[in-house]
C-alpha cells in the first residue's frame, strides 16, 4: 500500500508513469530501482533525472498519514494491475496508474457502462431526459458513470440511485474530498449504493487542472458518452473530446437552436456526433436488443386524477390554467396534483407551473 501511495503523489505525466509502471510490473519494484540506491553507473542522464523526481515525493510522514485516512475512511487503493482495476481504463497509454475508490467498484466490470455528462445550468428539458435515460438504465442493469457536478452530472448519479441502478463518480478531488459540497447527500448514497473513484490522493483540492484529467477517465469507464445539454463552452465537451480520442461512441441530445444551453450538444451533433433521439439509439450503439417497451403511463389513476393529468402535457402549465380548463376547485386540485407528483407522472415547476414526466422516449 505504502509504495502505490507514495506513487500516486508522483507528478509527471499519466504515460510515463503507465510504462513504468509496465514494465516494473508493481511500484515497489520501481522504488527499489530509483529510490533505493539501485542504480548502475551504466544508468543514462534520463535515467538519473527520473531517479531524482522519484525520490522527491517519498515522503514517509506524507504517506504515513494518507495511509491512516484510508485506513479510518475505509478507502481502497488499487494500481493497473490490481483484479479490480476497470478493464475499460487498460488499452489507453495515460490510464491512471493509482486509483483511490470507495464504495463498490467491482459492478464497473461486469456491466456496460454509460456516461451523462451535461452542464451545471441545466434547463428542465435536460433533466427530464436525464431522468429517463437513467432510470432506464438502472432498469436494464447498465452502470451510470458521471462526474458529481451540480447539474446534469448530479441528476443522472440520483435518478439512476433511486431506481436501484448502479452508478459510479469520478472525481476532480481527492476521493474524501466532496465536491461540490451541496452534492454531499449523493456522495454518501454512492457509498452505500455505488461508486466513488478518484486518482488523487486523499485531501487533494479540486483545483481547475484537474477536471480535464478526470474526464478522460470518465469517458474510459464507459463505453458510450452521452451529452444531454452543454454550452458553447461547457466542461462536458471535454469529455467528448477525451471519448473521441478514445475510440468511443459519443452521442448528443438535440436541443433548440435557440436555447444557449444547446450550442455545445447540437455542434457535436453538427460535427459527427450520433443523436440521442430514441432509447433505442443507446442500445443500438452498446449491441443490445432494443427493450420491450415500459408501461408509458401506468393505469392506477383515479377519474379526476386521469381529468387533471390529461391537461398537463409535456409544456409546462401554470395552476391557474388547470383551474380554468378543469374547473376543479383549488384546494381539491393540489390535493389530487400531490399525488400525481407521488405517482412520478407529473412534477412541479418554480412558479406554480406543472409538466407531465415521461416514463421513456
């Protein structure tokens, strides 16, 4: 433990430290030959340079500590050639050589594995096809792997958790430290119910740096990259960028052309990108036959409920318009809209307005 601890506080480049890696087969080996006074007078100036930026990051008190936090926290570490490091990570020349995980990582290898990554000033067209992309996901034991950022990232690591589904987050900062904060109740639900994974060592800030460096690994858990809403700058295209780079699908939700949330996916679209218009394009691309088709609504409600429910539609409508077309009185119609909201068959807007869910696309 001690040596892949020392080797994750290594900084050079993920390649350099791969192939040495490779080729020494485990990090105490390569600390045995760098760090260690194993060097022969044969040994190049490269060779001696890479000896000294070793050694600069042996920090015995430094790796005493982080080995307590693991130990307190319950915190796994793994290196390339640990069982459960991801196959999916293992063809790419700057796959992470150390990976600190919590909760179960084990699912990532035996199922497909899909990645949402989308904006964090997402609209509700966003995260409506977040929730359902997810929850079918969940449905049909395909792993959701995104990057526990507000937004689209947080809606697809919940919608897939409350359908019993697995899901997995990579993050930007040490895997003790939960960022953003106000995501704190997902990251304690992926304890129990999934994943956690980073490749920082403990107590490592989420500095900006870092991101990018995350989303590669994100798009090598997956197998396909699905882009629900992204800006004409949004860290998400990253993300396709890194898939592509990967030899990966990389899928895009068409978006209005005039909604400025929708630049990002719509170019990617523009550029080669596959549309994500159906469910059936997802399974399509992973090799799946396309599912039977979910109950879209289900036939449990009542007749005012089903009078109520047939006016909202897909557009959101306000209270006082139910009202006039309904002609239900108000406090009877907030009773029956709670529990058409508890039905998961409609949700409630800022403003009083109303929109039906969709259960599948």
């Amino acid at each position: 433990m001690e040596f892949d601890i020392w080797y994750s506080m290594v900084r050079c480049s993920n390649k350099d430290k791969l192939n040495l890696l490779k080729k020494f087969k485990n990090t105490k080996s390569i600390w045995e030959k760098f760090c260690n006074n194993r060097l022969e007078k044969t040994d190049d100036k490269n060779t001696m340079k890479l000896s000294y930026t070793l050694k600069k990051y042996w920090d015995e008190n430094k790796i005493k500590e982080i080995k307590n936090i693991l130990l307190s926290k319950n915190i796994g570490i793994i290196n390339y050639y640990s069982e459960n490091y991801p196959e999916n990570l293992k063809p790419f020349e700057d796959s992470p050589s150390i990976l600190y995980y919590r909760g179960n990582i084990e699912k990532i290898n035996l199922n497909k594995n899909l990645a949402i990554v989308g904006s964090r000033d997402y609209s509700y067209y966003g995260e409506n096809v977040t929730n359902i992309i997810s929850r079918e996901m969940a449905e049909n034991n395909i792993n959701i792997i995104s990057g526990m950022a507000k937004g689209i990232d947080a809606f697809a690591h919940r919608y897939c958790l409350e359908a019993k589904g697995y899901t997995c987050a990579v993050l930007g900062s040490g895997i003790d430290v939960i960022y953003p904060y106000v995501n704190k109740s997902i990251y304690y639900k992926l304890l129990e119910e999934g994943g956690i994974i980073s490749e920082f060592p403990p107590g490592t800030k989420p500095y900006p740096y870092n991101f990018p460096l995350r989303n590669r690994i994100i798009s090598g858990l997956s197998d396909i990259v699905i882009v629900i809403e992204a800006s004409e700058k949004s860290g998400s295209l990253i993300t396709a960028s890194c898939a592509l780079e990967q030899g990966k699908d990389v899928m895009a939700v068409p978006g209005s052309i005039f909604s400025k949330k929708s630049i990002g996916t719509n170019k990617l679209i523009k550029d080669g990108a596959d549309p994500f218009t159906t469910m059936e394009d997802i399974y399509n691309l992973l090799n799946m036959n396309y599912r039977e088709k979910f109950q879209a609504q289900k036939n449990n409600l009542n007749k005012i409920e089903n009078k109520i429910y047939s006016v909202i539609e897909d557009t959101p409508i306000h209270i006082d318009d139910i009202v006039r077309v309904t002609k239900v009185d108000i406090k009877r119609l907030y009773e029956v809209l709670f529990e058409l909201q508890f039905k998961n068959h409609i949700t409630c807007l800022s403003g009083n307005y109303y929109v039906r869910i969709s259960n599948s696309i």
